[in-house]
C-alpha cells in the first residue's frame, strides 16, 4: 500500500476538508484562527532570530526558511484555522458542497483569529525582551522588517502575495498528500522554505513582523540601533501605523487569495471537473 495519496485523492481531500471548515462553529473557528496566528507568529520569531545577524542576504533567507515552516507544521499535525491554506475551499465551492457564504464567512472569522494571535505573540515576544538578542541588533531588524514591509508599492505586495500562497497552499496539498508524519513535514517544509527564501510575502506572517516592528518601536534602544544600523528614522518608523498596516495587508492578503484560489481551481478543473475527466467509451 503506498503511503502518500495521488492527485485525485488529495483534491476529494481538500473538498471534505473544506467541507469541515465551512460548517465548523464560528467560536471553534476563531479559537483555531487564534491558534494558527501564533503558531505563525512562532515561526517568524524564531527565524528572524536565526537570520538577524547574517550578512548574506541569501544565507540569511536560507536560514530563516529552514526555520519557519515549524508555523505550518504545528497547524497542520495540532490543530489550526490558517486564512491563507483555507482559500483551497475554493474546490469544496467548485464541487457545490459548501456555499459562497459559508466560504466568505470562514475566511473572515479566520483572518480576524489570525490577526490576534499573531498580535498576541508578539506583544508576549516582547515582553519577553526576546528582541535584546546581540546588543539590541535583532531589535533593530525588527523595526526594519516591519517598516520595509510598510513602504512596498501595491503592486510589489499584491504579486509577491499571490506567488507566496501558491506555494503556501502547495505545501497544504503535499501535506493532504503524505500519509505518515515524515510525508507531511517534508511536505510542508520545501514549499514553505521557497517562499521565504524567495522572499515572497504572506499576510499572515505579516501581521506578526507588522506588530512585532510596532512593539520594538517602543523601545528607545532598538530605535537608536535601527538608526545606527540602518539608517532608519523616527519618520519611516512613524509608518508602523493603521496606514502603514492596511498598506501592506490590503494588498499581501489579496495576492494570497488569487494565489491560493488560483491553485485550488487549477486542480479541481484538472482532477474533477467533467471537461477533462469524462468517463472512458
């Protein structure tokens, strides 16, 4: 018996599976989006850590793609509602097994859970003074993330989104695809490493470097070393606000869905619909 699923079985997998989130209580829904924000938010924190203090820039992005799949690992194999792998729904809407309605409303108590626990990691992140690693420096990268973040043209966030949660939903797929515990965080682990080292952009994780970069602003020392360090300004930082959030939220969140829908589509016309799957004469 082979330990993986084909093609075919992985998309009547992610049917049933949006099946599950699209009738799943609005209550256990947030309390999973809550869960799966901060199981992101772990893996952010972790791998800037990891990289912060790497002169290659492609070096660094190895390091921290070797280290933040742990986000998707947790919510995959404990338990977790992630906005940016539900926009595989898209097939169990294909299929006429969930309605548009019950899809929307998942994607937004999901998202609003997603967004408190990412927030919430991070405020615990910095209470826990994790961003004094290296004389304040990794504080210093903190701000800079989030303000690099803040000023990214539309048009760059919106793209970089929708690459992103193309591999993103490919490592949900993979995952639905293993059948054993090794399958699955092999699985999940590559496509996420390759949009981090791509540096493509998740909203998700966003939400987390977003809040992380606000909390460490409020901290004269890592303000003082992101001057030294990087040049960056009481001004550019004043951007770590509303605007500046919505800035790049807005657009990362809507290049994830088009990636993530996009996927999903492709593989239920392919798998499922009548067009390329007659039946044989």
């Amino acid at each position: 018996m082979n330990n993986y699923n084909t093609p075919a079985e992985i998309c009547d997998i992610a049917i049933n599976a949006a099946v599950g989130k699209a009738n799943m209580p609005i209550l256990k829904m947030l309390l999973l989006g809550i869960a799966a924000g901060a199981f992101i938010a772990f893996g952010a924190a972790c791998s800037a850590v990891a990289m912060h203090n790497i002169g290659d820039v492609g070096i660094a992005r190895l390091v921290c793609g070797a280290v933040f799949p742990v986000g998707l690992m947790l919510i995959v194999m404990v338990g977790g509602e992630l906005f940016t792998g539900n926009c595989l729904m898209i097939e169990g809407l294909m299929e006429k097994k969930i309605s548009i309605l019950g899809w929307l409303k998942n994607l937004a108590v999901v998202y609003t859970g997603n967004l408190i626990g990412s927030a919430l990691i991070a405020a615990i992140v910095a209470a826990a003074n994790t961003w004094g690693y290296t004389d304040g420096a990794l504080g210093a990268f903190t701000i800079r993330v989030a303000v690099t973040k803040a000023a990214l043209p539309f048009g760059t966030a919106f793209a970089s989104g929708i690459l992103c949660n193309v591999l993103v939903c490919g490592a949900v797929l993979m995952a639905f695809g293993a059948r054993d515990i090794v399958g699955k965080i092999l699985g999940i682990w590559f496509p996420i490493m390759s949009f981090v080292l791509a540096g493509f952009k998740h909203s998700i994780a966003n939400m987390y470097y977003l809040f992380a970069g606000l909390f460490a602003s409020f901290n004269t020392k890592f303000v003082d070393k992101a001057a030294e360090l990087y040049n960056i300004g009481t001004d550019k930082i004043a951007n770590l606000d509303f605007f500046g959030f919505c800035t790049n939220l807005v657009p990362v969140t809507l290049g994830n869905i088009v990636g993530g829908v996009a996927l999903g589509f492709v593989m239920w016309m392919a798998f499922k619909s009548k067009a390329f799957n007659k039946p044989a004469t």
